[in-house]
C-alpha cells in the first residue's frame, strides 16, 4: 500500500499547486479589499482549485504516457505511467475518482457562494466547472486534445488568468468590477510563460512525438522572444495597474516580483539546453506566486 502513494504523490506534481491558486488568492484579496471576503468559500475555492490541477496533472501523465510523448529521452521529473510505477488503468480510475472530487467541491462552492438566491450565476459556475473539467482533462487526453495542436497557451491564459481571477472574485462579490481585469491578464500571461517554457524544454522530443505545441510551431529561437513578451507584458499590465488603482504605496508591493522576473529573463536569455529551461520552471512557478500574494497582501493592508 505504502509504495503506491510516493508514485501518487509524484503523478499530482505538488510543484505546480502554488500556481493553480495564484488566481484565488489576488481574487479574495481584491474582495477583501471591497468587504466581500468570506473565509468558508475562500477555503473550498482553494481546495477546488488544488483538485482541478491535480486532475490535470494526472490526465497530462496519463495522455503523454499512453501517447509515447512521455520516454527515455523526457528531460524533468519522471512521470508515473513513463515509470511504470502506476499502470494505465490505475491511472485511469485515479482520474475518474479526482472528476468525483472536483464535482462534489464544485457543488458544495456553488452553493456556498449563491444559494438559492443568485440562479444565473449558479448555472454560469456550474458550466464553467464543466468547462474546467474539460479542460483539465482534454489538454493531453484524447486524439483531439488541444495540447497537440498549439492551443494550450490559449487555454491557459483563460482560465488560469480570467476564470481563476474574476471567477473567484465573483464567488465573493456576486459580481464583476472592472479593477479585477489587468490583474487577471498579468497572471494569465505569466501562467502561460511557465508553459511555453516547459514547451521550450520539451521542443526537440515533442517534435518527434508529433506533438505540436506553440513553441514547436515558433521554433527554439522564436519560443524565447515569444516568452520575453509575455513576461515582459505581464510586467507592464500590472504596473498600469497599479498606476491606475493607486492609493496607497502598500499597493504597489508586487513590484518586488519584478526582480526575480527580470533575472529570469536574462536566465532564459542564456538558454541553450533542455536543462537550462527546466531548471527555470520552479523560478518562473514561484515568481509568479510571490506576484500574487504580494498583490493581494498589498490590497489589505
């Protein structure tokens, strides 16, 4: 029993959580700041969140693993179906039983945050739970998934930008404000830096594998100036946000973040092997971290 959970705990990748719940966490604080916060839902939000990442780290094992994506030739951590360590179908059932998870948090936030009382915006998150759960699923599972054909920036840009930042505002607030809308972008492009780097680092096997991501399409040298824009346009969206909501010298505590964001960039600037790339990842994950809770904490106080 307890060999199988270290290849469990592997498969959910617990480096990636920190930036699944970035989104969450400048959503709350921004309601805070306008006396929407509520604790319960903060809680479930995150716990759905951590449950929707994870099920999208077991489906991208499972869908690269049964693909051939995943080999010996992988640079990063080893993945579970790769290994051997978990086989297919447990994989399978692992991901069946986490959809299960996520539909019972799903419910339960729901009703938490609208009741009876807010109908359309109770069925709006239900379809957006059906949505995330697709998309979770579909990036690497499946002969249409999406992560083969150079869409996954798109995707992650919107819900790991839009849908994490206004969607966990609106659980609080009940409704949309215009101020949460750069914030959303800056995460949004910074989330979609970390994959186009993992993209980067996996350019060369994945060519071969035939999956065909963005910075397969860009090419080696076209990838890297493709991330300078986004890291560089995440810096600039929320410096114009913080111009533009400016009200006390606390708000601008994210400008911190911008240190290691530009040291990053001069890191991938020297890139040449997959190795240069990956070691970037936990950097870039936790830069992007530390931008949100310094964005959020500089709201509250």
């Amino acid at each position: 029993m307890f060999k199988k959970i270290k290849p469990w705990i592997s498969a959910f990748r617990l480096r990636t959580l920190p930036l699944s719940v970035s989104g969450i966490i400048i959503g709350a604080c921004l309601a805070h700041h306008n006396g929407a916060f509520n604790g319960y839902i903060f809680t479930f939000a995150i716990l759905l969140t951590i449950s929707l990442q994870i099920l999208s780290n077991l489906a991208n094992d499972y869908g690269d693993g049964v693909k051939g994506t995943d080999n010996e030739t992988r640079v990063g951590p080893e993945r579970a179906i790769q290994s051997g360590a978990i086989s297919e179908k447990e994989m399978l059932l692992g991901i069946k039983n986490n959809i299960l998870i996520v539909v019972g948090l799903s419910v339960a936030l729901i009703y938490m945050s609208f009741g009876v009382s807010h109908l359309l915006l109770s069925l709006l998150f239900f379809v957006l739970a059906g949505l995330s759960i697709y998309a979770a699923i579909s990036y690497t599972v499946g002969e249409s998934a999406y992560g083969y054909r150079a869409l996954g920036d798109l995707f992650v840009l919107i819900f790991f930008g839009f849908v994490s930042v206004c969607g966990s505002y609106i659980l609080f607030a009940k409704q949309i404000d215009h101020h949460v809308f750069l914030p959303s972008i800056s995460l949004g492009l910074l989330s979609v830096g970390v994959l186009n780097l993992n993209n980067m680092r996996d350019i060369d096997t994945d060519k071969v594998s035939g999956k065909i991501t963005l910075a397969v399409k860009l090419g080696k040298q076209r990838a890297k100036y493709y991330h300078y824009f986004l890291i560089g346009s995440a810096i600039v969206v929320s410096a114009l946000f913080g111009i533009l909501y400016f009200s006390s010298f606390t708000n601008l505590l994210f400008c911190i973040a911008y240190i290691p964001l530009i040291l990053h960039l001069f890191k991938i600037k020297k890139a040449v092997q997959p190795h240069d790339f990956d070691s970037q990842l936990k950097v870039l994950a936790l830069s992007t971290f530390l931008f949100s809770v310094l964005l959020g904490i500089g709201y509250i106080l």
